[in-house]
C-alpha cells in the first residue's frame, strides 16, 4: 500500500531532509532526489531567502512538508496565525501530504519548542484527534502525525503509546508518520518490545516512514539525527515495510550533519528493504 | 487532574530554570518541592528517578533556547560578555517565555525587557540596548515580506506631495555607537555567517554550547551612527545615512506625505529645508534604486 489517502496517494520512494548545509550542492549539482522533507516552520516567514531557495527547490523536486510546532496534543486550542502561516506555505509547496507530531508543547499560549510526550488516556486521545480533524479541514490537505522519542511516562497513562498512536488516528480519520527510530528509541527508555510497537499500529494508515540515527548515553537513548541508521532501526523499518508495504520514507539527519551524498547514500539504504516490482505481463 | 492541569505542572517544571550545575532545581521558584510535584506526575524506572526523567526535558528546553538566542545575538554577547549574557538570557526567558510557535520571534521583546532591567548591563547599557536593537533588526529585514519596488523613473508620476510607502524589510536605526561595523567583526570572528543554520528541527539539544568569539572584540567609543538595515538579492545589509536622510526616512516610514517628511527632516535636524531639497533628487535616486520604496504596504504584523 505505497499510496493511499493519507499520503495524497503518492508513491515517493526515498528523500531526505532539505538542510542549509546542501543547498549549494542541490542547486550546482543538481542531485537526482525522490524528494526532500522541510521543516514548515522554516519556511512560514513573508520573504526573503528561505522563501527563494525554497522556489528554486520547487522547481524541480517534490517537497512534502514536516512540521514541528503544531501541538495537536496541547489542551489549549490550535493556533489561528500558525495555521494561517501554514496554510499560505501549503498552496505554495503543493505538500501532497503534510505531517506534524503526535505531541504537546504549549500551555496558555507559551511554546516550549519541545516535542512533549503524551499522556496516553482517553481524554487526551479524544482532545488530540478533534484538533487534528479541525487543522485537516482549514489546511484542505492530508494529516499524518509522527510517534515521537520519549523520555518520560506519566502514572496516568491508561494504554501504551501505540494503542493511544492508534486511538487518535482512528478518531481523527488521519495517517501516520511511523518513526521507526522513535520507536526504537521510546523502546529502550521505556522498556518495551518495539516490534510489538510496529506490530500493533493500523498499517493501512501509515502515510510516511522516518529512519534516523541516535544517541547512546548511560542510561538512556536521545534522538539526535547525528549519526547514520543503526542496524536495530534497519530490522525495524524492514518489519514495517513488510507489513506496511513500500512506503515514502526520509532520512532525517539534523546534527553534525555530513555531505549531501554521505545522507542520501545512507537514505538510499532503505531501497534494500523494499521488495521488488513484479513486472505484470499484458 | 485532567489533560491542562497536567500539562500546566509539567511546563511549570520544566521552564524552571536549570542550576549552576545544569541539574534541574530542588524547588521551584515559588518554593514548592520539584521532587514533590513530578513523583506525583512521573514514573520512574529501572535506571531514572522520577526526576531525572524530567530533568531531561528541563535541560532540553533551556539548552534549545539558549542556544537560539546565542545564535541571534552574538553581538549582545560579546558587549556583555558570555557568562553576563547567559544569566541576562536566562533571566529574560524565565520572565518572558516564547509566545511564538517559532524560535525566530524568541528575541522579540528582549530590547523592551533590557530597557526595564538596566541591572544586567550596569557598564554598557546603552550599548547593549543598541546592540539587540541592531539585530532584532537584522534578524527583521531577513526574513519580512518584499513588496513590489517603486523605480526611480515612477517616482516623479507620483504626484506633488506623494505618501511613499517604505519595504516592510527595512529597518531605520540611531544608535549611539558604530555597532554595525563591531557586529560584522564579532561575525567575521565567529565564521557563523548570518542564516546558516534552520530556526526550527525536531532534534533534541543536550549541550550547552558557549559560542565565544575567537578573540574578544573591542567596544567602540561613541560615535552616532544613522542606519538603514536593509536586503538586496536575500542579503542583509547595513548602510549609514546622514541624519537629515535618516530623518526623512523615518518620516516617510510613518506613512507622512513628502513635504510632511522634508518638515520633520528640518525640524528634527535644525538644518535649512534648503540643505534638505539639493539633496533630495540623489537620495531617492539610490533608495529606489536599492529598492526601498514600494508600491503598497500590505504587511501583517507577523507575531
């Protein structure tokens, strides 16, 4: 199921990240690409350069948008000029799908501009799905919301993170972004078997895959996006692709980020995980 | 406790701001016991405390935003120096948290704040003060909206005494030092050209990164100095005016008609109007020619 409704019924193979350091390589060597991911929030200002290089970008690569400051998970209501903001950069990068954090980051109109773990209860799966709902009808484009890396678990939680992913996404009719590194990451803070993460997710939503690298401390694991895709994380992806099927996938490297071509051979790696064609005889 | 009390604790813990040691406070600042509040709200496990799950988000956050800010105003740092701008930061962050979903609005209101806390900048106030000014200004004409130009040619068939509407991007500065050319030095040290790196990622930051000038970089001696911060083909650039030009600027910038801008030019300078006329011709010829006038200005207030 590569294309369905929940990634604008694309079939994109494998991008990457549109980062500042490759710009230069992008527009002199003008690199064959799938697709490049941006961070919206980059790109939401009234001029200027981002929004140059990111017209030149448009012109010959296809862009799916990446946001990270949405908080369908905050209690509070969904930020109008963000959605204004974001809506004006929808009709320009014509993002097929657009993808944001199942998360919260806000309280009373303050930011953290952090990516907050849930609580996984009923009230909060409910809340969550109806923004997500309420976002999708004023942006007119398809939601999918990625699982994020935790740190923390709250003695509230009424179900496992991938019961509540599953919870809202059912009741807000929205895809996933399954971040396969996340979940691995999530796995070893928290204790639990990430296959029954991968598992457990409805696939028939899962819009879009992230695969990333981490970091390794003593007693936890961060998401850093500075080091290459750990083989854990490979087994990971080729387990969500066998029960997801091909599906549009991004490397994200954020951080002591290496040459255009180190990233994208590293993203290329995915295609290994991806069965086939079968070429069907007329 | 429901969904908004909840996030409300946690916020309230996390924007705590981190010890000497960047460890997460015993007490909040209204006295109350942190380990209280987050064993109440948090699990532990078979390697965290309660706490120290938490106190990686309370580290993340402040990392995250201090090290934005240090991004923005590396000039601020190097007037006050690193450790006067992280306790002047932090004290500012603490006071006044984002009310923008996007880092690029974090430095929005540091200049108001600096004018009510002079505490922080006991030497060099004035010039720390013009130094936030300088690059909110630039961090402004960055990114703000491009209207389209008014040509030197179009100017004379815009009637006698014509409002001329000025680009959202351009910013008109008095400072009452040569901050322009201190800051190009503190970049120029740093080799951090200006927007190479994204405001916003979903990365998480665990380290406190102290950006220090290679070599400190001297403060100038008083000088006034006229400026329009400006952008030609996406670049930000400074360019010092002569007072009479700056005046006129700022006139025309508050939506005056012509000869309105040439009287408070006058005023404001005690010049003769005379001064002012000989030179008008040259000085609208280069600013249309940097494309400074604009058709309409349809700008929305971004945040």
């Amino acid at each position: 199921m590569p294309a369905n409704r929940f990634n604008g019924n694309t079939d994109y193979g494998v991008g990457i990240g549109l980062r500042i350091p490759h710009y230069n390589h992008i527009f002199e060597k003008k690199p064959v690409v799938d697709w490049f991911e941006i961070i919206s929030e980059n790109f939401m200002v009234d001029g200027g350069r981002p929004l140059k290089v990111l017209d030149q970008i448009l012109e010959r690569y296809r862009i799916v948008q990446h946001g990270v400051s949405m908080y369908f998970g905050s209690a509070e209501p969904l930020n109008r000029e963000h959605l204004r903001r974001l809506k004006t950069l929808v009709k320009r990068t014509k993002t097929p799908w657009l993808t944001d954090h199942l998360c919260w980051g806000s309280v009373d109109g303050r930011y953290s501009h952090d990516l907050l773990p849930m609580p996984y209860t009923f009230e909060a799966a409910k809340k969550t799905a109806q923004k997500i709902r309420e976002a999708r009808d004023i942006l007119e484009v398809p939601i999918a919301v990625e699982n994020v890396s935790s740190y923390a678990e709250y003695h509230v939680s009424e179900m496992t993170e991938w019961e509540f992913l599953s919870e809202v996404v059912e009741d807000a009719d929205c895809g996933i972004l399954l971040d396969v590194n996340n979940i691995y990451v999530s796995s070893q803070n928290h204790n639990f078997n990430p296959l029954d993460y991968v598992n457990n997710v409805p696939h028939e939503r899962v819009a879009q895959i992230h695969i990333a690298g981490h970091s390794k401390y003593e007693k936890y694991i961060l998401d850093t996006h500075d080091h290459a895709v750990i083989d854990p994380v490979w087994q990971l992806y080729s387990r969500a692709i066998e029960l997801v099927g091909p599906t549009a996938t991004l490397l994200e490297w954020d951080d002591r980020i290496p040459s255009f071509e180190e990233v994208h051979a590293e993203a290329l790696k995915a295609k290994r995980f991806v069965p086939e064609k079968t070429a069907v005889a007329s | 406790m429901n969904l908004e009390q909840l996030q409300r604790e946690v916020f309230d813990v996390i924007r705590q701001p981190l010890t000497a040691s960047e460890r997460m406070r015993k007490h909040t600042l209204d006295g109350r016991s942190t380990k209280e509040i987050v064993e109440k709200l948090i699990k532990p496990n078979d390697r965290l405390t309660s706490v120290e799950r938490l106190e990686i988000y309370n580290r993340v956050y402040w990392f995250r935003i201090l090290s934005s800010l240090a991004d923005d105003f590396p000039g601020l740092r190097a007037v006050v120096g690193q450790r006067t701008f992280d306790k002047l930061i932090t004290a500012y962050l603490t006071e006044i948290p984002s009310e923008s979903f996007t880092l690029r609005n974090l430095g929005s209101r540091l200049e108001a704040w600096l004018r009510d806390n002079p505490k922080f900048t006991p030497k060099t106030e004035r010039l720390a003060l013009d130094m936030v000014r300088l690059e909110w200004a630039d961090i402004d004409a960055f990114d703000r909206a491009e209207l389209p130009k008014v040509a030197a040619g179009d100017l004379e068939n815009l009637g006698e005494d014509p409002v001329l509407p000025l680009q959202p991007y351009l910013r008109l500065l008095d400072l009452a030092y040569p901050l322009d050319d201190m800051l190009l030095e503190v970049r120029r040290q740093n080799q951090e050209p200006e927007g190479d790196s994204d405001t916003a990622s979903n990365i998480v930051i665990m380290e406190h990164a102290e950006k220090s000038p290679n070599k400190r970089v001297p403060l100038p001696k008083p000088k006034k100095v006229y400026l329009a911060v400006h952008r030609q083909e996406n670049e930000v650039y400074f360019k010092r005016l002569q007072p009479e030009a700056f005046a006129l600027l700022v006139a025309l910038q508050q939506g005056k008609h012509l000869s309105e801008a040439i009287e408070a030019s006058v005023n404001w300078t005690n010049q003769k109007v005379e001064f002012i006329t000989v030179r008008l011709h040259d000085w609208f010829a280069n600013w249309a020619s940097l494309g400074w006038f604009c058709r309409q200005n349809l700008e929305r207030e971004f945040d």
